[in-house]
C-alpha cells in the first residue's frame, strides 16, 4: 500500500502540470467548463501520454504494478493514467474498471463517456452506476450492454431518458444481471418488464418505484420469469392495482423484500396475496397505503412468520384488532413503524410487548390512546434490546414514563416532541442518568407578561 500511496502522488503531480497545460491552452473556455473537460479527459478521449522510464517502472514487474493500480479510484485511475505511457496502459487495463461509479465522479456524463467506457472495460465491467445521470440515453446504453455482457449491477436511477429500448438491449445482452435500479426512469412500461423477464432470469433486485406507466402485468412478468427475485421496490407505481399480486402468488416464495409505500391502490386482497404467496418476507412497507384494514395485519399474522421489519406509517384504519393477533404470529419483528395509527391503545403496546422478544426499534408518534402503563411494560420486557423509541404526540404520556425507560440497558434515541405532560425537569434528570441517550423534545417558550421583551426560541433537546 506504501507503493500505491507514491503511485497516487506521483500521479496526483503529474496531473496538475498537465491540467495547467490544458487551462492555459483553452484560456478562451469558462474556467469550471474546462475543469469538468479535463476531469474527464481519459474516458472519452485516448491521450498519447509521453513515455517514461523512471526506476519504478523498471524494478517492479507489471504484474505487481497491476496489483497495486487495483486499489485505486476512478479519480486516482485517470490521473495516474496521464503519468507516462507505460502508466496509462496500466490505469486503463480493463481489470481495473470492474466497479464503476460515475455519479461519485461527474454527474453531467455525455453519451460519449459510457460509449467509450464500455470500448475500454469490454467484459471486466461488473458494475456499473449512472445515477443521477439524466444525459444519458438510449444509443449510449446500446453500445454499452453489447460490450459488457458480464454486467451484475445496474443503477439507472433518475436516468429519465432511458426507455423500453435500453431495456430491451439489457436483455438481448446481459444475461449475468442480478441487480437493475430503475427509480423514477418514467418512460419505460411493461415491455420493459417483458425484456428483462425474458433475458435476466437471474435478477435477485429490482427497483421500478415511480415508474407509473408499469401495471400488474409488468410486475407478474417479472415475478414469473425471475425466480431468484428476492428484492422488489415498488414505491409509488399508481399504475398497479390491487390485483398486481393475485396472479402470481405460487412465484413469490424467494421474496423477502417487499416496499409499497404510496400504492394508494393497495387494498386487504392485496396483501392476502403477499402473505399467502410470500412465506419468506421479512421486510414490507405498507406506509401510507390508507385503505388497509385489521385484516390486512391479521393475514400477516398467520402466514408472516419471518417478518422482521413493518412500516405502516399513516395507515389510520388499523387498530388492536389487526395489531394483537400481528404481535402473536410475527413473533421476529425488529422494527415496527405504526405513526399515526392513531386508534391503537394499551393493548397493541402490551401484545407487542408479550410476543416480539426481539423488538428493537418502535415508533408510536401521534398514537394518542397509549399510556405510561403499556410503555413500563414495554421497558420491563425489553431490557436488553429495545435501541429507539418514537413518541412523538402522545399526550396521555407523563413523567413516568421517562422513569420506566431508564432502565433500558440498549436504549439509544427517544422521541418525544409535542408530549405535553412530559416535563423539562423530568427530562433534566433521565440525562444526568443516561448522558449517552438522544433525547428530542421541544418546549414552547413561557408567554410573558406584555410589558417583557419576548425570547421566540424554545428549548430543543
């Protein structure tokens, strides 16, 4: 590693002179245009670097020196690649362009950039991430998926210009993909889906969240065709229905990751379907799918055992019917999100409490019904595991429970913003116990008397 740090020196040297070259002969173009030009000079262009024999470079066999560019970055890469000729050949050596993250390196990437990345990485290229990269289009992703037909992962994330054909592309090509981003990628649909059924049988991860022209039949193609999918992303599809799953129930045992966050369609069918179909789940966000009732959570309980994480946030129609017979037959939660279901009481807290041993995160932020009595059976239970508590506008709460609380060996953040009958005194004396305990809490100033000048600020814990 001593070798690679004088390599990057050396390198880094080198570069400077060459980039002042390069600004004083384009003293004519805008300064950070320019920067941006050379930044990216090596992928897009291949420069004649100048031959170089310096002892570094006769002592170490090339084999070594490839070793030792190996642990260098994309950035590290090019400059060292403007050294000397020798170096140049090395830096660009397809083997050290296996992982490639151009988002982290310049966001503004032209079509020609991934052309002539794809020309040097050819079949080494493993991953590869655009994200962000809006430039990007349909011609630069054909070049690309024909010249790296080992791709793995895949992020076109906010590539908006990418559609159905880049899709298609990736399917006639890159047979190995386990891993496709396609978040907010807006133009493509269901043919999209078709293609990369058919010519990625492997993928493990997908992610098509705010792609609303996909509808059922793009995620069924998918989770047909996919049998290793483990992974489905799929928030803010408007375009899926609550029969997205009905179909394909017999093809989603390897799911174990399911978001839905914002499928305003999703109804109790809907999620009948997950629990009968997806027996390995361990991860589902509901939040905000405000049309699901206590019999959505009580299929969960009978067929959901593995589920480890639940995030229900802003489903107000759910309540102890639904969340007692959750916490007796998902028994595993780690992370339970229930803001705003505002009609859960004592009960929910103390079931949960009974049943999921292995509870460490719980946020119960404008549950107005609980009180200190679930909250210290709670603390007694989970001692040793309970990390976050979230009891954002829970009025009935008072100084007790802070009392309760501090007996949690494993407690690292409470939220109690708006708990009107939790004192700043009480808070005071759980901090000179707990020092090493966040604490969030907000007091509303003191009205004073008319005739005093008033402080608008309050105190934040």
């Amino acid at each position: 590693m001593e070798t690679a740090e004088r390599i990057s020196a050396a390198a880094s040297a080198a570069s400077s002179r060459r980039a002042k070259r390069l600004a004083q002969q384009a003293h004519k173009t805008h300064p950070v245009i320019q920067a941006k030009q050379n930044q990216m000079y090596l992928i897009t262009t291949l420069s004649p670097a100048q031959v170089d024999n310096s002892l570094i470079n006769r002592v170490l066999p090339k084999e070594v020196l490839l070793k030792v560019f190996s642990f260098l970055d994309t950035k590290a890469l090019c400059r060292s690649a403007q050294v000397c000729r020798s170096w140049s050949i090395l830096a660009l050596d397809g083997s050290n362009w296996q992982r490639v993250d151009l988002f982290t390196f310049q966001r503004d990437v032209k079509t020609a950039v991934v052309e002539n990345l794809a020309r040097r990485c050819g079949g080494f290229l493993k991953e590869l991430s655009l994200k962000g990269c809006e430039n990007v289009h349909d011609s630069a992703l054909r070049t690309f998926t024909s010249r790296c037909p080992n791709l793995e992962h895949l992020s076109l994330y906010r590539c908006k210009r990418v559609t159905d054909a880049s899709c298609e592309n990736l399917g006639r090509y890159c047979h190995k993909l386990n891993y496709l981003n396609l978040e907010n990628c807006s133009s493509i649909t269901d043919r999209a889906m078709k293609y990369i059924g058919d010519g990625c049988p492997n993928l493990s991860y997908l992610n098509i969240s705010w792609c609303d022209a996909i509808q059922d039949r793009g995620v069924q193609i998918i989770l047909s065709n996919c049998k290793s999918l483990d992974t489905l992303i799929l928030r803010g599809c408007e375009g899926l229905t609550e029969n997205v799953f009905g179909s394909v129930e017999a093809h989603m045992g390897a799911i174990k990751k399911l978001n839905l966050l914002q499928c305003f369609q999703l109804t109790d069918i809907t999620v009948q379907n997950i629990a009968n179909g997806a027996t390995a789940l361990e991860y589902l966000c509901m939040s905000n799918c405000n049309q699901i009732s206590d019999r959505s959570l009580v299929s969960l309980g009978q067929h959901s055992h593995n589920l480890k994480v639940l995030e229900l946030s802003g489903c107000t129609l759910l309540g102890d019917n639904g969340f007692i017979p959750l916490a007796r037959g998902c028994r595993q939660l780690e992370r339970l999100d229930m803001e705003d279901c505002s009609l859960i009481s004592d009960h929910t807290i103390n079931s949960l409490a009974n049943n999921c041993t292995a509870l460490r995160e719980l946020s119960l932020s404008h549950c107005e019904l609980i009180t200190d009595e679930s909250i210290q059976n709670l603390a007694s239970k989970h001692r040793e595991t309970l990390n976050v508590l979230e009891l954002d506008n829970c009025p009935q709460l008072t100084d007790s429970t802070l009392s309760h609380l501090r007996h949690c060996k494993a407690l690292k953040r409470i939220d109690l913003y708006d708990c009107q009958n939790v004192s700043k005194e009480a808070i005071v004396r759980f901090q000179h116990h707990r020092p090493n305990i966040e604490i969030h809490a907000y007091f509303a100033p003191v009205t004073p008397p008319t005739d005093q000048v008033v402080n608008r600020g309050g105190m934040l814990f």
